[in-house]
C-alpha cells in the first residue's frame, strides 16, 4: 500500500527547508527527500536580506541566524598598493516599520542547518541521500518513485514542490521549459579556506579588466573566508591546491598570501533563467528550480525562501478546504518578483564587467522590503487603500502595547501561521465579531486598537505609530495574510470586503 502524505518536497536547500518549516506548524503531513548524502558544505549564498529575516523571525529560527553571522564587513578594494575602503550601502535609517534593515552575513551551510532545525519539534527530518526517480499525477495527487537508504519505495502524494535546484529533475519531469541562457565561458572558481597573511577586517576584492577579479569575504565566528576567482575565457578551471594559490597570486598580484585548508570548491557557471511556469497540475516549483540568477546582490537564496514562505500557507489553506483557485495566485504573484530578481542582478553583474562602481553598490531593492503584490489575483488595483499602503503590500512593523502597558510590536502579534485583522476606530472595533472566519485552516487573530471589542486582542497605539506607518485615517479594518503581506484594506463595507476576501483564501464553510 502506498504511503499517503500532503506533500512531498523535493530539495533540502533553503526554499525546500522553509517550505517545509512552513507546512509542518501548520499539521500538514511532509516529506522532504534530498539525493545529497548530506547538507550543503559550503558558503555559497550567504546574504540573507532584511525581508528574509522578517520571515525567520516568524518561523522561530532568527535568534540562531543572527547568532551565527554578522553585518558585512566593508569592502577593501586593492588598487597596486593601495586599498580604497568603501561600504556597498549606506546604512539604512531605524523606523519602527523595518526591524531589519541591513544584509546579514552568513554562509549557506549555517542557514541551511539552521532553517532544519525548526523541524525537529514537528517530528519531521530531511531525508538525505534519497532521491526522485519520477513522479506521475493525475486528477487527486502524484506518484512519486525515490530510492533511499532502504532502496526503492513509491509513496502517494496531493502535491509535490520541486526545490531541487537549477538542474531540476521535478521541472523536467513535467516538462516545464527553464527559459534563458548559460554563458559557459564565464565562470567563476568559488571556495572556503584559510588565507594566510590577509586581514579579515574587510571584504577584499582586487579588480581586473574585463571584469576578471578576485575576492576575499571574511565568514563569521572563525577563520574561513570565501573567495571568488572570475576565470579567463578558456582557462582550465585547475582545483588543485597548488593551481588554486598560484591562480589567487596572479590576481591579486601578491605572492604574500596563500590559501590553506580549503574546506569546499566549485566551479560557478552564472546562470540567467526563468521557470516559464512554476505549476503543473500538482506539481509546482521553488527556489533555483524555478529561476536562477548571477551571483550579484545576494537575490537567489532570499527569492526562494519567499516563493516558499507565499506558497506554504496556499497549499495549507486549500489542503483544509479553501478553493483550489488559491494555487494558481502562487505564480502569479512569484513569477514577475523573479523576473525583476533576475533583471537587477544581471544588470549588476553586467556591470562588474565594465569595472562600474555601480556593480558593488546595494540599495533598497535589494534588501526586498519593497516587494508587492499589488494588482495581483489576491490584491485588486481596485482595492481600498490607506495614506501609505494597498492590499498587496508588505505588512510593515510597528509599536503597540498590551493592556498592561507592556510595549509590544506588531511583529509579536501577527507572528504564526495565522492571519490577522486590524481594527482601528470604534465602528470597526464593534464590526470584528461579526466577520465570520471558518474553524479549518489558519485562524484568524482579531485585534482591536485602543479600545475592546468582545474576545479580540486589545492593544494600544500609544506613540501613534501604527496609525502613521499604516496610514490610517478613518475606521479602518486591515487583514493581514500569514506570509506578512495584507491582503485587504477596508474603511467602506468593511465586513463584506473581509468576508468576500476571505471567500478566496479560506476553506469553504457548508
């Protein structure tokens, strides 16, 4: 008899993980198969953006990520003698709107391991050195045939998530194009080691024409750095130790220092494609498997973790009930953030090649707080709006407090697996009982601001600052998704804009 899950998730990178996290707090039954024998050894991505971190601190797992990495340290660019410090962005100004402001450094290895660990209370554990040989769907679910540890098994799925990288057997399996190109002269030699003779005070880069450098990071709490060697056209890619010296010598025209005890290799062929769609039937797509980007801005890691964090709570919503419909919101919201992804980071990578000191420059798009899903299936243009947001928006943070006085933030509240409404003014107060919500699927917080409405959470706005971040100027209720977006505004016909929202999004009541 075949095994019966929820879902199946194939590839235990960072998209696959989250996912997975995501899927399990909220009783959906996983599993999550990876053909490596085990985790991820290396560097690799190792920026995490200010709005990834937004969703690990809901997930549970930012105390542990921002324990083991650090800010970036500024870059140091060797010029012949000299080395020119310069910071690749400003540091951004507090608001109570955006906790996390800056990239934070860390290498993959480290957020890969992380991210798993909020597994383990939910019984769930990757499932290494197992891998998929096939999958087949029909009208109710997938067939998928792996092979792990114990041999071949097949096991029966209602969905499947392929998270299994670039060269995704999950993609290919249903026949879905991966649109783009692959510039296989340009590559690029990346690796962990010890660098004798070399500070770790900075992020060495020493820069050559044609866009060929070398670059130094120093990784956090040790002595590793992660070094990047932009190879010539046509140059063997030599991974031994000896060539590997002899080729950093070269570029950074120093024969003072040397790499020693290297930890991981690779050779890195830049990528630039597209999913040209991220479902198929009950099969859907995430992270490199379904866009894959140049190394420039620390974009690929942080797009996965968000396509995962917008399709874990869809596919645990129409699991319980809600209309099937909801899936199809998941590319149409995903897919045009990856195109842009995809354009910014080419355009910087592009950039490194005409030695523009616009290459190395970071900025708000970046960091992905000003991600939107405006005008999208779940986010009408149409839709009501405050003073500073729409429906589709990301759900910025703010100052409250409890009944106590006891200073809280918004963060605190809409943290979970949950959604949220708002209500602010005492028309809406007295209207949050009378939105109905169905008891299947993810809950919904009811929250009344400065004042009581029934059994809702009651919080005070005592500095103004919900009211001025969220742009409130009359009574207004704001429901906010579980992946921290919001997903309606509504200061007319409040209730009925809530409940025809929530006819969308949640399971069908009889």
């Amino acid at each position: 008899m075949l095994e019966d899950l929820d879902v199946l998730i194939v590839g235990a990178g960072p998209a696959g993980s989250t996912l997975a996290v995501d899927l399990a707090r909220r009783g959906v039954s996983t599993r999550i198969i990876d053909k490596s024998p085990h985790g991820f050894p290396g560097s690799r991505a190792k920026g995490i953006q200010p709005r990834s971190l937004e969703v690990f601190e809901d997930l549970g797992a930012l105390d542990d990520i921002l324990a083991a990495g650090s800010p970036y340290p500024p870059l140091g660019i060797h010029l012949g003698p000299v080395r020119i410090p310069k910071r690749m962005s400003k540091p951004a100004p507090e608001s109570d709107a955006t906790p996390y402001r800056d990239t934070w450094l860390i290498p993959q290895f480290s957020t890969d391991s992380i991210i798993q660990k909020q597994l383990a209370p939910f019984g769930v554990q990757v499932e290494y050195g197992t891998e998929l040989l096939g999958v087949e769907q029909d009208d109710s679910g997938v067939t998928a045939r792996i092979a792990g540890p114990s041999g071949p098994e097949e096991l029966r799925a209602r969905y499947v998530v392929g998270a299994d990288g670039g060269a995704s057997l999950v993609r290919k399996s249903v026949g879905i194009a991966f649109e783009g190109q692959t510039n296989e002269a340009d590559r690029m030699i990346i690796l962990d080691c010890r660098i004798e003779g070399l500070g770790r005070n900075h992020w060495h880069v020493w820069p050559g024409l044609g866009g060929r450098f070398a670059g130094a990071c120093p990784l956090p709490h040790g002595d590793l750095f992660q070094v990047m060697i932009r190879l010539q056209p046509g140059e063997a890619p030599d991974l031994s130790d000896a060539a590997l010296n002899e080729r950093f010598r070269k570029q950074t025209r120093s024969g003072k220092l040397r790499l020693s005890d290297i930890q991981w290799k690779t050779v890195f062929r830049p990528n630039i494609r597209l999913a040209a769609r991220y479902r198929e039937g009950r099969v859907f797509l995430a992270g490199d498997a379904a866009h894959v980007h140049t190394p420039m801005g620390a974009q690929g890691l942080n797009t996965g973790i968000q396509d995962a964090y917008n399709l874990g709570w869809k596919l645990g919503q129409v699991l319980a009930g809600a209309p099937e419909t909801l899936l199809e919101s998941y590319e149409a919201e995903r897919q045009p953030i990856a195109a842009r992804v995809l354009g910014l980071s080419t355009a910087k990578y592009e950039a490194l090649n005409r030695l523009d000191p616009a290459s190395i420059k970071r900025g708000a798009d970046e960091k992905q707080l000003g991600i939107t899903y405006k005008g999208g299936p779940l986010a009408s243009s149409e839709a009501e709006a405050t003073t500073t947001l729409q429906s589709g928006d990301r759900a910025p943070d703010a100052k409250l407090a409890d009944q106590d006085r006891t200073p809280l933030r918004l963060f605190d509240v809409t943290r979970g697996p949950a959604f949220t409404l708002f209500a602010i003014g005492q028309e809406a107060r007295a209207e949050l009982a009378a939105v109905t919500w169905p008891e299947n699927g993810a809950g919904l917080t009811r929250v009344a601001i400065d004042g009581t409405a029934g059994k809702a959470l009651s919080l005070s706005d005592p500095q103004g600052s919900f009211r001025s971040i969220y742009g409130i100027a009359a009574d207004t209720l704001i429901l906010i998704r579980p992946d921290g977006y919001i997903g309606e505004i509504a200061t007319h016909d409040r209730i009925a804009a809530i409940n025809n929202f929530a006819s969308l999004v949640a399971p069908i009541t009889a």
